[in-house]
C-alpha cells in the first residue's frame, strides 16, 4: 500500500502530542493519587481575581475537578493507543487515508471536550496550570494533525476516482459518445 504522508510532517506530531499528552496525564494521575490517598498536595492554580497561586488538593476537592482530572486521564490513555496504533501502521505500509483520518477526528473529539472543561475550569478558579497548558497545546496540535489527515484524505479519495486524478470520469478527449 502506497502511504501518502511525509514523514517530516507525522513524526514531529506525534511526538509533540505524547509529551504534552504524558504532562497532562501525570499532573492528572498526580492530584488524582493525592486526593485518593487522602494527602494534600500543592499545585500551580489560577484565579481571575487572583492570578497564579499555589493550590491544595485534598479531600474535600470539587467532584466536577476530580471528574475532569478522571477524564484527562482515560482520554489520554485512549490518545496514547490511538498514537501507538497510527505509528505502528505507517510503519508497516498499512496506514490508509481514511483510518488516519478518523482517529485524527477521535482524537480531536476527546480534546474538544477537555478543553472545554479545562475552559470551564479557568473560569471557576480550580485547575492544574499544567494541565491547562497541556490541554490547550495537545488540543492545537491534534487539530493540526486533523487538518492534515483531512487534506490527504482528501488528495488520496481525488487520486483514486478514475482517469488519472480528476474528480470523475465525465473526461471525454475524443468527442465520442460512451453508450451507457
């Protein structure tokens, strides 16, 4: 199978998504365990009012917090396979348009939704500086890498629709008629 992409275009996506996607999960994993186990841990929080400030986790945490960090960590998780799967394929020739196409889509989907919530958090006061700032680039790069998976997704389905790259077969050099 013929793989349409550069790689000096994937690689760099894909290893600037694993780190900040690893820093949004550690921090995540990190306060989760904190507040689990029932410790007080500190970390870098911004308030409007306030600025950066140093926070404490601990018990008493909002549920719609520890629900957030939950999320960064099963969304980065499936992120993480989705990757792996994608690297593993181009590898072995066998990456098509389409398949990198709609795991760019799953991937941009999940980060939609955290960087909503990671918004939302800003705005009530509460969340990681670290993983605002993981969120916010993860989500800019997986749109990028989106747009082009969409481009070559787009040139592969162009290339593939008959008489040498056109959009259709309506291509008729010789003025002859095609009987149907």
């Amino acid at each position: 199978m013929d793989v349409p992409y550069l790689r000096g275009v994937l690689i760099p996506f894909w290893v600037l998504q694993l780190i900040f996607i690893i820093i949004s999960l550690g921090d995540s994993a990190y306060l989760l365990s904190v507040w689990a186990t029932g410790q007080s841990g500190t970390t870098t929080c911004y308030d409007p009012n306030y600025g950066y400030y140093e926070c404490t986790v601990s018990q008493t945490a909002p549920a719609i917090l520890l629900a957030f960090y939950g999320l960064v960590v099963a969304f980065a998780v499936v992120s993480i396979a989705l990757i792996v799967t994608e690297i593993v394929l181009y590898a072995r020739q066998r990456l098509p348009a389409k398949i990198y196409f709609a795991f760019q889509l799953t991937n941009v989907l999940l980060w939609t939704v955290l960087f909503a919530m990671c918004i939302n958090g800003i705005i009530m006061g509460y969340d990681s500086i670290l993983i605002i700032v993981g969120v916010i680039i993860t989500w800019v790069l997986m749109i990028g890498a989106m747009i082009y998976s969409s481009v070559m997704f787009h040139r592969h389905h162009v290339k593939g629709s008959g008489f040498g790259g056109g959009y259709g077969d309506n291509y008729n050099p010789g003025g002859h008629t095609i009987a149907a």
